[in-house]
C-alpha cells in the first residue's frame, strides 16, 4: 500500500470514528465489508462518507459505487486513490 492509499484510509477512518465511533484500522477491519456483521453501518450513513471523501479529494466516485470493493476501507482507499491518479 502507497503512501498515497494509507492518507486515504486514513482520513476515512478518521470519518468513521467521528460519525461512527468505529475505529476500523484500530480494530483490524480494512477488510470488512461495511454493511456486514463486524461493522453494521446502514446504507444512509455511507452516504455520508460518499459526500465527504468525494468533498476531500475532488474526485466522483458514482461509478464506483457498484464495485464491491467499495464498501470496505482497504477497497474505497484504493478507488480513490486510482481516481487520483488517473
């Protein structure tokens, strides 16, 4: 992971404790899927981060919203970051 993608998970864990009092890198859930067991957000609430990082980074991330990576932090860093640099 670049030192790029690990800025972007970063700021989005730092959105998550604030919104969400979830510390995902804290807890080891890079991985986990958003919506699952282990971190349970609802759908609403990742639209708030949607809004947020799309805010951050000056990046649209409509299309990438099907891409199953999205919705864990290690995937959504890496969309971002790709976006970034493309």
């Amino acid at each position: 992971m670049n030192a790029q993608t690990q800025t972007i998970r970063t700021f989005v864990n730092a959105l998550f404790v604030d919104k969400f009092d979830i510390n995902l890198l804290e807890k080891g859930l890079g991985q986990e899927n958003f919506f699952g067991k282990r971190i349970k957000i609802y759908a609403c609430d990742l639209v708030y981060v949607f809004f947020e990082v799309e805010k951050k980074f000056s990046v649209s991330l409509e299309k990438d919203v099907q891409d199953p990576s999205f919705y864990t932090l290690d995937g959504l860093a890496e969309i971002i970051g790709n976006r970034l640099a493309g």
